[in-house]
C-alpha cells in the first residue's frame, strides 16, 4: 500500500510538469473522472484534441515514472 501511494503522488508530481493543456485533460480524466466528451466541452476543444492530449500525457508520465522507477 505504501509502495502503491508513493507511485500515486509520483504520478501526480509528474502531471504538474506537463505542458498546461495536457495536465488539464489528464487531470479531468484520470483524477476527476470525466468522460472524453466533457472534457471536450470543458475546455472547448475537439475530442481527438483531448484523445491526443491524453495520450502524450500519459506516455510522458509513463516514461518518466519508468526512469525514476529504475534509479531506486
């Protein structure tokens, strides 16, 4: 449980250095549970823009986790 809220607090350390409109989208997604749809209304963008924004979120948090991961 310990290793498991460390990883958590990693991931959101590492959303807060993503570029503004990918931390939005993954923050409303992954944290607050919204759909593609809503996010799309909340921040008056296509939904392919927050499918996109989403996934180079991920994939940024994923690699960096993995480098940080791998050191300890």
């Amino acid at each position: 449980i310990v290793e498991e809220k460390q990883t958590v607090n990693m991931v959101k350390k590492l959303a807060d250095t993503l570029p503004e409109k990918q931390k939005a989208a993954f923050i409303l997604r992954e944290i607050q549970g919204y759909s593609y749809l809503e996010i799309s209304e909340i921040m008056d963008v296509p939904i392919n823009q927050v499918k996109v924004n989403i996934h180079r979120a991920r994939k940024s948090i994923k690699e960096e986790l993995q480098k940080q991961l791998s050191y300890e």
